[in-house]
C-alpha cells in the first residue's frame, strides 16, 4: 500500500515508523533482523531503507595504495524485498541521484515494480564521502526533482526511450526530503522551501523531515510550506541522540542545531549509557508534542540498534 495511503485509512492517528541502514556488505543480515524484530509490536506499515553513497577506499597492493570506488553498504533493494516477505511490511527504498545513470535508475524502479514496492524516496543524494560537494554523475539525474519526474514519467508509461510500448504502469507514491533547519547547500530557507515546493509540484507525494531536536522547528517549517502552498503530509523524522560525541557529530553532518537544555543534560553525563537514557527521555518529550499536533507519522531513524527506538514507542504508541 502506498504511505499516502497508509497515511489516509489511519484517519489522523500517528502511525509510527522507521527507517534503516544497510549492514556492511560481509556482515550477517540477521543483525538487522534482531534489531527490527522488537519494533514490529508497534505495527510500523512502512519501514524505508537508506541506499548510501559509493566511496574511495584505498588497497594496498605491492606496497602501493590502489584508489578504488566501492559502495560498502549496497543491497537496499534485497532488504527491502526481504522485509517485505519477512514481516508482511510496506518498505520504501531511498533512490538516488547521485552514483547511478537515468538508465540505472529507470532498471531500479522496474524491479521495484516486479517486487511490488509501492513507495520510493527521492534523494539527491550527499557528496561522496572524501568530497565536500556533490558531483552528478554523468548520465544521472542532478537534483531529487529531476528524479521525481523520472520517476513520474515512468508513472505515466514514459520509459527514458520513448518507443517502449507500456502495458503495465506502475503507481509508484513518491516521498521527498525536507529541511526544517535548511539543507546545508542551500542559500536561505525560504529559497529551500521553494525548491521543495519543485519537488511537490513535480509530483512528490509526502515530505519527510530531515532530523531536529527543538520541535518548534518542525512547526515553523510546516507553517511555512503551507503558506507556500505545500500540501503534502510532512512526516516528521526524528532520532534520539545516542551517544556524547553527537553534540558535535550531529550538527557538522547534518548541519542541525541542539537545544541549550539537550546539551547541558547530556553534558552532564558520565557515561555513554546515561547520554542514551537523556537521549530516549528528549525523544519521547518531543514524540508526545509531535503527536498530541497531529502529526501522521512519527519516523525515527534508527541508525543500528534499536533498543533506544523501542523504548521511545513503548512510550508513546
Ligand atoms: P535536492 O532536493 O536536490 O536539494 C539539494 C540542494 O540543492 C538543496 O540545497 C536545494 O535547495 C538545492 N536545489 C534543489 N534543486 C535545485 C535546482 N534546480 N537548482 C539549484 N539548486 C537546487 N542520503 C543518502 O545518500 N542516502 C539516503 O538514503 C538518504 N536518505 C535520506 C532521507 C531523508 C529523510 C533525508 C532528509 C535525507 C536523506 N539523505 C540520504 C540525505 C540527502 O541525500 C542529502 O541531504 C542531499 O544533500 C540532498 O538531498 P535532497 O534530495 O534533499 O536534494
């Protein structure tokens, strides 16, 4: 089913969701699976799953470093299959831009359909790692909206190579990214939401939320895509701090801002175990507000363990 309309049939209840990342490829998939396990009692319709950027590694060889390009956690579209059969759950792969051609991409979207996924995220994509700034790749889409038509054209039986005949449409329902604290490239927050609103009117069918830990950031940026004439769902993503070094992690990724009260509390901390205990306690706080507004989905990114993830929806689901 679609996440609109999963949206829709929860008629203003906040669902609940996650989002999670591929193992390393070497790595044992059961992993995930013990992670994911104990938040199936939370009934998430829709789990996504991130796609990450090729990278440079660097081999030795004879004594000599050989640069490769690698992408350490492939197998988003295998997992999200997988979930599907394992748990009988929606999974919405994250679609990139950057490291994949059109023609890629279009191959993706094709086993998408045979796989009966029904939601794509739309992405950009980040800079590879080792880069500062993103580099399209040639023959590949440049922005997430040029992606969202890509991928709307397909909806409308448009393969890139227009003599294909098309019996078989998909409908695929696509999500976008948004940033309530702006997206670090771009030159004002006002000139962000515009961009969204491209998206939005290429056909993009929900938003959801780059991460934030002061909600009345997430408020004023719902107010002000609505004034710009954003009607989608904006589906909050939100992730409970984990450990101290995100105070400073956090913000140079993500190029977030952390409440004065988050920092002294987790300042204040002697170990690790106790900045995840301030950690699940600011999440719930923010969960609660978030869903007592209405929102209609709280989706959390999960980045590996969940035990903190399970605690925050024990509280609030
Ligand atoms: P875009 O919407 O293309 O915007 C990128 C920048 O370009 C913005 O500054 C925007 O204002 C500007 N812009 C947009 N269109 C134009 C235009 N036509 N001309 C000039 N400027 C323009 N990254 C991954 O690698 N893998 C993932 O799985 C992944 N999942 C994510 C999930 C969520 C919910 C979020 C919020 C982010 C995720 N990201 C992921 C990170 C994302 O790829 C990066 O933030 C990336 O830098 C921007 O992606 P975007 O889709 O927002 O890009």
């Amino acid at each position: 089913m679609k996440v609109t309309e999963h949206i829709a049939n929860a008629k203003g209840e906040t669902l609940f969701s996650f989002e999670i990342v591929p193992p390393v490829k070497g790595k044992n998939i059961q992993e995930l699976y013990n992670n994911i396990d104990p938040l199936m009692e939370f009934k998430p319709p829709f789990i996504d799953v991130t796609t990450s950027r090729e990278e440079y590694v660097f081999i030795e060889k004879d004594g000599l470093f050989e640069k490769k390009v690698t992408r350490l956690r492939p197998g988003t579209l295998g997992i999200c299959a997988s979930l599907q059969h394992k748990y009988n759950v929606d999974t919405v792969p994250h679609v990139l831009c950057g490291g994949f051609t059109k023609e890629e991409t279009e191959y993706l979207l094709v086993d998408c359909q045979y796989l009966g996924i029904e939601n794509v995220m739309a992405l950009r994509g980040d800079a590879m790692k080792g880069e500062k700034y993103f580099t399209p790749t040639k023959g590949g889409n440049c922005y997430a909206v040029e992606l969202v038509e890509q991928i709307q054209n397909l909806n409308q039986g448009k393969f890139l190579l227009e003599q294909i005949q098309t019996e078989n449409t998909p409908e695929f329902c696509i999500g976008v990214a948004g940033y309530p604290e702006k997206h670090m490239e771009a030159p004002s927050l006002q000139s962000d939401l515009k961009r969204l609103k491209e998206k939005v009117d290429a056909g993009a069918d929900y938003v959801v939320t780059q991460m934030f830990f002061d909600n009345k950031k997430y408020f004023e940026f719902v107010n002000a895509a609505r004034e710009m004439g954003i009607t989608v769902p904006i589906i909050p993503g939100i992730k409970p701090l984990a450990v101290q070094r995100h105070l400073s992690i956090l913000p140079q990724v993500f190029w977030i801002d952390l409440p004065q009260d988050l920092i002294d509390a987790v300042e204040k901390c002697n170990t690790n175990k106790d900045v995840r205990q301030v950690g699940i306690e600011w999440c719930i706080e923010q969960s609660k507000q978030l869903k007592a507004a209405g929102v209609p989905v709280l989706h959390y990114y999960s980045m590996g363990k969940s035990d903190n993830i399970k605690a925050i929806a024990a509280a609030i689901f």
